[in-house]
C-alpha cells in the first residue's frame, strides 16, 4: 500500500507501502525496462521472478527474539491459526523502507513498527496481505503477463503490446486490492472485531489518490463499506422469515386459546 507522508507519528517509513500491488512495479513498461536486465531468451515469468527475488534479497529481516518483531508474528500466527489458511506462507519481519508486502505469492513481508498500531490495525494489515496469497493474487498477475507476453522478452513483441499490458495490469491490480481488503474485513469480523479498525488503518496511512497500480482511500473504504453492507444482507434472515417470527407468538396465543 508508496507516495504522500504518513501521518504516523511513528519511527517508520512511509506506511503507504503496504498498498503496492504485489508486482511492485509501477507499471508494465517500467517492468519491461527495470533492472535485472533481461537475458537472452527470457521469459516474462523468469522476469517477475527475479524481479521478486531481487526484492526479497534486498529486505532486511530483524533480531526475530525483538519484542516488535515478536509482536507482529504472534498477530500473524493468530490470523493463520483463525482463517486456516489453506496455502503455503512465511512471515519476514523487516525493517526500511517497506512496511508490508507480498512477494512470490506467500512471503510477506512486514515492518517491525506494526507492532506500534493497534492489535485491530495490525490484523487488517496483516490479513490483507494474506488474502493477496489466500486469493492467488501472483498468479493471476502472471496470466495477465503472460498473456500479452507469451514469448521471450524481446522490444519488438514487447513494446507493442505495453500499453495494453499496462491497461490490463492496471485494472487487475485494482480488482485485487479491493478483494485484499474484502478479505481482510471478513478476518476482523472472524476474529470479533470491527471495520473501524479497518477505517483506522486507512485514517493513519492518511489520504492517497488513485494511481496506475492501486485506487484511491476514497474508493477502497466505499468498497469496504460495500462488503461489509453485503455481508450484513447476507446475515439477515430473508423478509418472509421475518414476517414469521413476528407471527409467532400471535399464532402460538391463538393455538393456546
């Protein structure tokens, strides 16, 4: 989730990091041309899978016996533990410029300084990282770029089709935020809490526009709202069931008398 300061009083980095889609590149085209230089032969896949390994090499993970290092692990466990999560995953915690991220579809990175928000703030964060890998976000990405890369990674069959890829990108990792974030509401109702921890997370990474890779705080918190008015109509018994019960005790007087 990177770009406008954190209103954070908090010696962290820039809290917005926790939004970026997991490719972590801004867009297609930057993708095409960021270093590791592409090899000869090289596939799209083999790309965004250095590209994500050179990423998780650059991280530095702390002291793991560190009370906010211990701290944001015991929230993670917790979230695994109540969501059975079903795939393969591994915490990092971290500390830079980085606060949470998913890379290879099942590492997630967290920043120590989690451990600073509210356990409710935590968990949303947290949660949201895990439905990037619950909700196979990294392959998705990878159809959409093997999609319009099919072949070796070359400028004439890639600079053709850039824009389109980045269009397609675009709108995807857009789609997968919302679900993040949809996921990680429905972990804090599973574990007993609310969506103002959720409202809080977003409040403390303080107002962001929408870019090429992610939508806006605007957008993402209506569609949370939206998730968590449709869980609500799910959860109420249907109008005719409704009208029932109110009936019941007339019936029940009636059948006595």
């Amino acid at each position: 989730m990177s770009g406008i300061p954190s209103s954070m009083p908090l010696e962290r980095p820039d809290m917005h990091r926790w939004i970026v889609p997991l490719t972590s590149l801004a867009t297609a085209a930057s993708l095409l041309l960021a270093a590791p230089p592409v090899r000869a032969d090289e596939t799209i896949l083999g790309v965004l899978a250095r590209s994500q390994d050179t990423r998780l090499a650059q991280a530095h993970v702390v002291d793991p016996a560190g009370a906010r290092a211990r701290a944001v692990r015991a929230s993670f466990e917790t979230l695994v533990q109540a969501l059975r999560v079903a795939h393969l995953v591994e915490l990092r915690v971290i500390d830079g410029p980085t606060v949470a991220e998913t890379l290879q579809g099942r590492v997630v990175l967290a920043h120590e300084s989690l451990a600073d928000l509210s356990e409710g703030e935590r968990l949303f964060i947290l949660a949201h990282e895990l439905g990037h890998i619950e909700l196979r976000h990294w392959e998705q990405t990878q159809r959409v770029y093997r999609k319009w890369v099919p072949g070796a990674v070359e400028p004439q069959q890639t600079e053709p089709v850039a824009a389109l890829l980045g269009r397609d990108a675009s709108a995807l990792a857009y789609r997968q935020e919302f679900e993040a974030d949809a996921y990680a509401l429905h972990a804090l109702q599973r574990l007993g809490l609310g969506s103002q921890d959720a409202v809080a997370a977003f409040m403390h990474m303080g107002a962001m526009h929408d870019s090429a890779t992610h939508p806006g705080t605007g957008k993402r918190l209506a569609a949370l709202r939206a998730a968590g008015a449709a869980d609500a109509d799910r959860a109420a018994p249907p109008r005719d069931a409704q009208a029932d019960t109110r009936n019941e005790p007339t019936d029940s007087v009636r059948r006595v008398d």
